[in-house]
C-alpha cells in the first residue's frame, strides 16, 4: 500500500480558518478505507467555543459519518501538534494513527507538555508521525501572529 498524505487538505481548512480570523488550523480524518470522512479547521472564536478546535470539529464530523464515537482504523491529520484536551480525544476517539505539522512548545500535549499519550491514564495511543508538512504550517502560523501583533490595540 502506498502512503498518502492529507496535510494538504489540512493545510487548505487551516487557511481558510486564518481567513475567517480564527488561529490557522486545520484538520481531516480518513477513513480506513482511504476516504476522507471529515475536514474542519479552528472555529474557536467563531462559535464562542474554547473547544471548537479542528481536531475535534473533524471527529466530532467524523463520528457522525461512521455513527459511533469510535474511529477505529481511521487517521487524523493536523496541521499543528494536538493541545492536551485534542489529545485525550483522539485517544478516546481511537484514532489509529495521527500525522501533525508543526510542533507546538507552548501548548502541545503530545511531543511537548504533558505528553498525553505517554501516561498509564491513555487508554488508546496512536501511531504518532510528526513534521508531515510542518514547514508551512509554521508559516501559516508565524504569519497570522505576526499580523495580530501589528494590529493597533482596540
């Protein structure tokens, strides 16, 4: 079987997040079959929701695509390293394997911080593939705070 990435399609829900003024990014879960079951990027502030991050729009989609709260056999790609609380639902969600961008110091919770899937408390870990398109990632990300930064305080 030959491996095919979906940062790309990642990489575009997180764009489109950056337009809309939310934090750039994106996620999209693929089914075991290979079809793209979901694809969300962050809408945080858009419905007032500090929970609304692409990875769990793209489950929360998913989920309701294969009806069960399990996705057994499917993979998730996100463009930024999962935060603690996007952690803990993709190893409730049963994630097979999760592919992210950019790494996050200050708020990851999978490579950095509390490193949710090295605990005894995981229940499930996925198969984790970091740096899958992080150099544009960052990009995306470096330039949406940048911006931020030059905006004149309201």
């Amino acid at each position: 079987m030959v491996f095919r990435s979906y940062m790309e399609l990642a990489l575009d829900q997180a764009r489109d997040a950056g337009a809309r003024g939310e934090v750039p990014v994106g996620a999209v879960v693929v089914g075991p079959s290979g079809a793209i079951l979901a694809a969300a990027g962050n809408r945080t502030r858009e419905l007032h929701d500090p929970s609304a991050h692409a990875e769990i729009l793209a489950i929360r989609a998913a989920c309701g695509v294969m009806e069960s709260e399990r996705l057994n056999g499917c993979d998730l790609y996100v463009t930024l390293e999962p935060c603690p609380a996007c952690a803990g639902i993709i190893a409730s969600a049963r994630i097979a394997r999760l592919y992210y961008g950019a790494g996050d110091p200050k708020s990851g919770g999978v490579a950095q911080g509390p490193r949710i899937f090295s605990h005894p408390q995981a229940h499930h870990v996925p198969e984790i593939y970091d740096g899958i398109g992080a150099a544009p990632s960052e990009a995306l990300l470096k330039a949406f705070f940048a911006k931020l930064r030059q905006l004149p305080p309201s």
